[in-house]
C-alpha cells in the first residue's frame, strides 16, 4: 500500500504568508477606500452648495420682460417716397410718419410682442409689402418699469380698439381714473422722467380719444422709448 506523504509544517506556513498578504492587501484598500470616500463627499457637498448658490442668485435676479415693436415698413430721406408707401399700407392699416434723425420712417403700428405683432406682420406679407421691426425690451424689475409697463399696455389696449372699422372713438375717463389710482412712486430711478411724462400724457389726452389721436400716442411713445434705450 502506498502513502504519500504531505508535509503539513511547510504547507501551514506557506499558508500564513498568504493570508498576512491578504490583511495587508484588505488593509491598505480600506484605507485607499475610506480616503477615497471623503474626497467624494467633499467634492459632491461642493458642488451642492455651487448649484445651490447659483439658482438662488438667478431665481432672486430673474424678473420678467415685456419687449414692444414698432413694425416700420420703410425709412426714407425724401418725404415724397415716405408719402408714397403711406398712401400704399393705408388700403390695409392705419401707418404714420415719425421723424428721426433727418430721416422719415414710415411705421405700420406699434405691438407687443405676440399674437397682435405676429397679425401684423403676417397681413403686411400677404399683401406684398416688406417690413423690419424697432423692438425695446424693458425689464420689469422695479415698480416704476413695472408701471411704465402698464399705462403702455392700457395705451395699446385703446389703439387696439381702433384698429376696428365699426369702432369711431373710445372714452377715455376710466382710463384716467385707473392712471390717478396707481401706486405713486417713490424714489429715483432710471425711468422715472419717463413714467411721468407718460402720467401727464394721459392727462392731456381727451375724454373721446379717435383715430386721428393714435398718430400722435405712437409718435410719443416712440420718443419715450428712445429716452429708456440710452
């Protein structure tokens, strides 16, 4: 019968080498592990507290705009040529004449931005003419934008009505009415020349406003404008 013979000594010690290998190996990875870790969690509250910070910052600086379009459908040195295309979008609108600069610019009306604008122009092409846009854009940020905002809206509003054919005129008394109760403002800012003399506007203007004054509020408020773009 044949035995073969194991040497157990050297095998058991061969044994505890592997296995001291393994505690070192088992060792240094949990520590490479747990530095690993920290870092990790450092760098991801980091930039947490950036995303967090940033959309605060742009939650609290965000206000809304309204942006407002006068659709010009030429500008001319010569008043005949401007006399000329006015006679022209006559047959499809009511277009003005605006001096600015030493040159005319005939403007087909005046919109914000939106269904009315997109109305416009869509005619204005239907009918063959070319037409470039004038847009401001004020951001309501401060009571006195925001009030600037709302006389200009209640203006367009009695233009709008005009527009209609069957519509001669529009009384303006609760116009001046909702002006009187506004919220005075108070303070300096930047357009605040600008909402007074819009304030006084709408007091100068009559109590049965036509469509012979809507040349005029277009042309003012085209001034206006050009005051809160420098």
């Amino acid at each position: 019968m044949r035995y073969t013979r194991y040497d157990l000594k050297k095998k058991q010690g061969g044994n505890k080498y592997f296995i001291i290998i393994l505690i070192i190996i088992l060792l240094v990875a949990l520590s490479i592990g747990t530095v690993v870790s920290k870092l990790l969690l450092k760098n991801s509250k980091y930039l947490n507290g950036t995303v967090s910070s940033k959309t605060t910052s742009v939650s609290s600086n965000t206000s809304k705009n309204s942006e407002y379009v006068f659709l010009q459908g030429g500008i001319f040195s010569k008043k005949e040529y401007a006399d000329e295309l006015t006679k022209s979008l006559g047959a499809i609108g009511n277009p003005i004449e605006i001096n600015d600069g030493g040159k005319i610019r005939v403007i087909f009306g005046m919109y914000k931005r939106g269904e009315s604008y997109t109305s416009a122009v869509k005619l204005l092409t239907d009918n063959k003419f070319d037409s470039s846009e004038i847009s401001y854009d004020i951001n309501i940020g401060d009571i006195c934008n925001s009030e600037i905002v709302e006389i200009i809206d209640a203006n367009l509003q009695i233009i709008s009505k005009l527009n209609d054919k069957d519509v001669k005129s529009v009384q303006l008394q609760a116009l001046k009415k909702w002006k009187n109760n506004l919220k005075k403002v108070e303070g300096d800012y930047k357009n605040k020349k600008v909402l007074l003399e819009l304030e006084k506007y709408i007091d100068k203007l009559p109590e049965s406003y036509s469509k012979n004054n809507t040349n005029d509020s277009i042309q003012f408020m085209y001034t206006e404008f050009k005051k809160m773009a420098k």
